[in-house]
C-alpha cells in the first residue's frame, strides 16, 4: 500500500520559499505569476492491507512529524496496491 501526503502551508502564513520561486520565475522571463505556494510532497510504502488503518496511521504520522499543524495543512492519498 502507497501513502501520498502533500504538506502546504496555511493561507495567511508567509512563504518566504515560495517568495523567492516567483521572483526567480519572473528574473527567467515567466510574466505574469501573482503568487506562489510551495510544500512538500512525501509517498511511504505501508505494509498495511486495509486503507482504514493505512490511513490512520499515516494521519498519525502527520501530527507527530510530517506536518506542523499550527502552520501546515496536509492531504493524504492512499493507494492500495
């Protein structure tokens, strides 16, 4: 079984990273971007075989490490596999 979680920070919270991509994509001749966000994007291999408990555990996960959830929302896709 497959986990996706995509990290990506809160709205209102400031993107210094993200700041620096827009600027680097305008100095390239990229016109016209109002904004950028970026996150992270972490897959883990489980060696769960139900998606319930595949996803509670990586919910888990998030809360204890992959995501800070004062500044951070995060996405989580299972794929059985």
């Amino acid at each position: 079984m497959k986990a996706r979680v995509h990290v990506t920070l809160k709205t209102g919270v400031l993107d210094p990273q993200g700041k620096a991509i827009q600027h680097a994509l305008a100095g390239l001749g990229f016109a016209g971007i109002e904004a950028v966000r970026q996150g992270k994007f972490i897959e883990i291999e489980l060696r769960d075989s139900d998606p319930g408990e595949a996803r509670r555990r990586v919910e888990a996960m998030c809360k204890d490490l992959l995501a800070n959830p004062v500044i951070e929302n995060y996405a989580i896709d299972i794929e059985a596999g």
